[in-house]
C-alpha cells in the first residue's frame, strides 16, 4: 500500500507557492510569461520548467516571434536568466521536507 506523506503538494498547489515568490522577485512582464510557464507546468508537468522548454514557450507565448520576447522580455541572456531564477525558486518549491524524527 502506498502512503503519501502530507507534505506532498499537487503542480496546482505548489504553481500557487511559486506564484507568491514570483511576484516579489520579477517584474510584471517577467511574471507574465512565468505565470503562462506555470500554467503549463501544472497541465503538462514538470518536463515544462526544462530549460530546453524556454524557447518553444517564449514561441507559444509570444505568438511565433523571438523578437517579441526578446521586445517584452529583454536581451535573451536576462531572459535566460529569469527563466534559471524561476526554475530555482520552483525546485525549492518542490522539495519535500524531511518527516519528523
């Protein structure tokens, strides 16, 4: 029988926690498009927060068009580097804690 510790969170409750850190650590435009990755974490899953994924997101996002990233956005090295610092706070998100001892 498997049991689930009560500290395992749903992608909807743990996309709400990240949600709060976001808003405190990005701008609005930034938020936006992380809001839209989250919305895609919680229907697909966690494959979403991949790095790999940033450029087909910013694709699906922005209507086809790098450059309206890249306009709403920033250079594509502060749009990297968003996008690394939303993954963190996601993976911190994520964690379990440890049960009681």
């Amino acid at each position: 029988m498997k049991t689930y510790s009560r500290h395992d969170f749903t992608r909807e409750e743990r996309a709400a926690r990240a949600k709060v850190a976001i808003s405190a650590a990005f701008e609005s435009k930034e938020q936006a498009f992380l809001d839209f990755v989250l919305s895609h974490y919680v229907r697909v899953g966690v494959q979403e927060l991949d790095q790999e994924k940033l450029t087909p997101l910013l694709r699906l996002k922005y209507n086809n068009s790098i450059a309206d990233a890249v306009a709403h956005l920033g250079k594509p090295e502060d749009i990297g580097r968003v996008f690394i610092g939303f993954q963190n706070i996601c993976i911190s998100k994520k964690r379990v804690r440890p049960e009681h001892r």
